[in-house]
C-alpha cells in the first residue's frame, strides 16, 4: 500500500520576539524589518519560502509589529504616487511585495519561547505538515534551505529540521543533535536520524557539532508535543524540548543544507551579511567593492 504524503502549503513565521540584541533601533521597529541592504530581513525568509513552492505564510506577531502588516499589505498612497510620477520601476518593486503571497497574522501575547509561537498557528494550520522560518537566520543558497527539506520531508514524510556544523565554542548558543547519518541521494554525510536533541549545551557536553538552524519541516504532531511538555527555563516553551517529545512516537531528521547561513540576529552577522550581499549586487558590488579597497584597513 503506497502512503500519500501531504504536500506542505504553509510557512510559519515566529516574530513576535522584542528583538533586545538591537536596541535602540528596535525600540519603536520590529527587527525583522531591519534593512538588508533595501529589503527586510523577513522578506528574504518569505521569498525563500515562495521559490521553494509555499505560497501561504503564516506570521505570528505580537504587539509593536504592525509595520510586517503594512509592509506585505497594498500601499495605494504609496502606488498613487509613484504611478502619477511615472516611476514605474519602483511601483513595480512596491506591488510585487504585496502580491507576494498569500498571508495570515496570529498574535503571541507574551514572548512565551518558540515553542509557544509556533503553537499559537495551530488553528491556521490546521491537521497538515508544515514549514518553520526563523528569519534572523538568512540563508544564501542555490536550492532554497526550505526546498532542501521539503525534498527530503517529500521521501520519508517525517519531520526535518535543519543542520550547521558549528564551531565548539560556539555550540551553546544552539539546540545541537545526536543523530546517525543516513545515506541519501548518494551523499552519506548530508541526511542523519536524530537520536537526541539538546538545547543550548556546554562544549563539553554537546553530542556533536551539529546544530540545529531556524529552518523546519514539521508534522501536525508536534502541536501536541508542545502542549505536552512543561516550560523551561524563564517559563519559555522551547521547540527543541517539543522536537525531543515527538521523538518518542515519530522519527526525525536532520539535514545538513548546502549553503550559507548569516546570523542576522546578531549584530556582527548582520553586518557581514549587509557586506556580502551587497557586493553580490550587480547594481552595487564594483562600485561598493572599489569602495571597501580604498579603506585603510
């Protein structure tokens, strides 16, 4: 008998969160509209998502955050003027944005953990497997991070989350896995079953070095996993804790995805991130590399 796997249609993104690592400028703006260059951190998340085949994005915001609405919302203002000024480039720009997708907003009250925002989308997901994006994690990949998963989701019909090789020193800042490789696709070091999952362990004690990065593929289980589950540490219900429970019932993997990933929610990230995805513009990179050489570095 041949098992039908559901096809993933929505996209999950948590950004209720108060964005500290940035104040003061996310005093009075979410961070997840803080430029990258001349788009919003959270857009690069959505075109991902929209180049890997989902069209319908779940955003789960809190309060502070109506500029994402306005952001993926029409500007008829804005499209006004520009069209009666002639700029029909920009207008362009400005209703692509807007036609992107096909999005839902659900408020998370209290900054409550991951675990906790990706619970509030239940309703709106309803009884099917769907995506996660954290977009403070921008990934530069040839094949979308999420089409990577989605292929790998689309063989085995399990959750997915997504791996990094991390440095030692580094690796307490992560949810980090135990897991066996598995051969796939002919590539042996790429796809592992998850045998555990640790959140944010000593260098001494992490059963890797692989951690997990803000990119999932999530069976409707996991709703029932995060409600099962007791908060952690600052009352906050983690993901990671809610990944180990459905781990008991249902099997997991992990893949390491073939790109590279920018912490843009962290400041030095998100300064090497501006840099090189500025000069991969073909519009900006000779006139900002000539720019960077004539500093005295």
């Amino acid at each position: 008998m041949v098992v039908m796997i559901q096809k993933v249609r929505k996209a999950v993104f948590p950004a209720a969160g108060l964005g500290t690592r940035f104040l003061p400028a996310t005093k009075a703006q979410p961070k997840e509209m803080l430029p990258l260059v001349d788009k919003p951190l959270i857009q690069y998340g959505v075109e991902e998502a929209i180049h890997s085949g989902i069209q319908n994005i779940i955003i789960v915001t809190g309060r502070g955050k109506t500029a994402i609405e306005d952001h993926f919302d029409v500007s008829f203002e804005l499209e006004h003027l520009l069209e009666s000024r002639n700029k029909k480039e920009l207008l362009a720009i400005v209703r692509s944005v807007s036609d992107m997708i096909n999005v839902a907003y659900v408020r998370q009250k209290e900054a409550l953990g991951l675990g906790h925002a990706v619970l509030r989308a239940k309703e709106l997901v309803g009884n099917e497997a769907f995506s996660v994006v954290l977009s403070d994690d921008v990934i530069d990949a040839e094949i979308p991070c999420l089409r990577q998963l989605l292929d790998v989701y689309e063989f085995y019909g399990a959750s997915v989350v997504a791996l990094m090789e991390v440095p030692t020193e580094a690796i307490s800042a992560y949810g980090v896995v135990d897991a066996e490789p598995v051969a796939h696709n002919g590539a042996k070091d790429r796809l592992f079953r998850i045998r555990n999952l640790v959140e944010k362990p000593k260098a001494s004690e992490a059963p890797s070095n692989l951690a997990i990065i803000g990119r999932y593929i999530l069976t409707p289980e996991i709703f029932h996993s995060i409600e099962a589950i007791d908060p952690g540490s600052g009352g906050e219900i983690q993901l990671t804790d809610a990944l180990k429970h459905l781990l008991r019932s249902r099997p997991i993997y992990g893949y390491r995805f073939d790109g590279c990933r920018y912490d843009a929610g962290d400041k030095l990230g998100f300064l090497k991130a501006t840099v090189e995805f500025a000069l991969r513009r073909h519009d900006l990179g000779n006139a900002f590399r000539e720019y960077l050489r004539s500093l005295p570095l």
